[in-house]
C-alpha cells in the first residue's frame, strides 16, 4: 500500500468531509489530524518531522491510501516528491469564509488549549502540533492578517508547484462530479458529504469554550 493521494489544502477547507469522501471512494484509510488523536503513536514521526529530522515518509503513512488536514497537509512539497504517482487535491474555500471557520475552531482551540482539562497524551499531541506546524506555517495564527497571508501563500505554492495533471483545485461545495472525473472513478449514488461544522469539531473537546482574554 502507497500514498495515492495528497491532501495539500490548510484544515477548515473540507479536510474531514474529503477524508469521509474518499472513504466512500475506496481511497481509506486516510490519514488526517482525527488519526493521531486515535492513534498516539504516529506522534514519533511528527516530533522527527518537525525537529526537521530525515523520516521514511513511506513509513509515516504505512497503511493509508490518502492524506487530507494538517499535519500532512504541512508537508504536502515532501509528499509529492516522496510519492510521485499520488495525486493531490488542493481544497479551498473563499479566505474570508477560510478565516471565519479558521478563527473560531484550529485558531481559538491552539489559543486556548493550556487552559483545558485534555488528557495528558492529547495535550502532548497539541503541543507538538502547535510548536510544529502552526507557528512555523502561520507566525501569529491568532491574525487575521497573518494567517490570511500565509493561506494564500500556500494556495499560491501549490498551483506553481505541483504538474496540472496531477493537480485538482476542489471546493467541497462542488460535489462528486470534479472528483470523480478527476481520479476516473464513478460517482457513488449516495450523497456526497458534508461534515465537520463547528460545532462537530468541539464535539472532539467536550464542547466549545469561551476564549480566554489571554487569547
């Protein structure tokens, strides 16, 4: 089993409907944020990725078919020289309606994550996320301004980066039929996705807090 596709969008752009979408489509497992969650141990390779360490990436994703959300998505130029068959789907969203989502969910739970009651390995798990990936993709990621540059900077890098043919600039919105005729598939009849709204990605944290003033 290989990496065959390459999620390279920010979280908050349909990273966990792609991850149910390509379920559908017989590309899982497929490795997003939820599966360090469910499974700590993946935290090593992180840790060695962020300390910029060499890492077998083949090893990383052993067992996965595809990659969508953060922390792949932050290594998405690695991914594509370290499989060079695999295609990438770059999901977006309009940046005002990316910030918005962005803000009040990823943004304010890194903000505010050192004052909630997480259990010791999850708290390990952030802490390694943030130090890792967010501060360095974003600088201030609590921003508007920042985050929104760095958002386009990476929808930017992508489009003059990655081949056309191996290339699918996706907005959710947009259904089975890009997909689809992208990776040459059929549309499957049932509907497609819609997931992750704000309210499901407290669910993951006992609920959504109040924003500290800290934050």
């Amino acid at each position: 089993m290989t990496l065959q596709i390459i999620g390279s969008g920010f979280g908050r752009t349909g990273t966990m409907t792609m991850k149910t979408a390509l379920g559908m489509l017989g590309l899982g497992p497929t490795h997003h944020m939820t599966e360090i969650m469910e499974n700590p141990g993946q935290l090593d390779h992180w840790k060695a990725i962020f300390q910029k360490k060499d890492v077998d990436w083949a090893e990383v994703f052993d067992g996965y078919i595809s990659q969508v959300d953060w922390p792949g998505a932050s290594r998405w130029d690695h991914l594509l020289v370290a499989f060079p068959n695999a295609r990438v789907i770059h999901t977006e969203r309009p940046e005002e309606d990316w910030w918005a989502s962005f803000d009040k969910t990823i943004g304010k739970f890194f903000a505010v994550m050192d004052d909630l009651p997480l259990p010791p390995a999850f708290a390990e798990i952030f802490a390694t996320m943030r130090d890792g990936f967010l501060t360095e993709t974003f600088g201030d990621f609590t921003d508007k301004a920042s985050a929104i540059a760095a958002y386009r900077a990476n929808n930017r890098k992508v489009r003059e980066t990655v081949p056309a043919d191996r290339l699918l600039i996706f907005n959710v919105a947009e259904g089975w039929a890009p997909i689809c005729r992208f990776l040459n598939l059929p549309e499957p009849e049932a509907a497609f996705p819609h997931t992750h709204v704000r309210r499901e990605f407290w669910e993951h944290f006992g609920g959504e807090p109040e924003r500290t003033a800290a934050a």
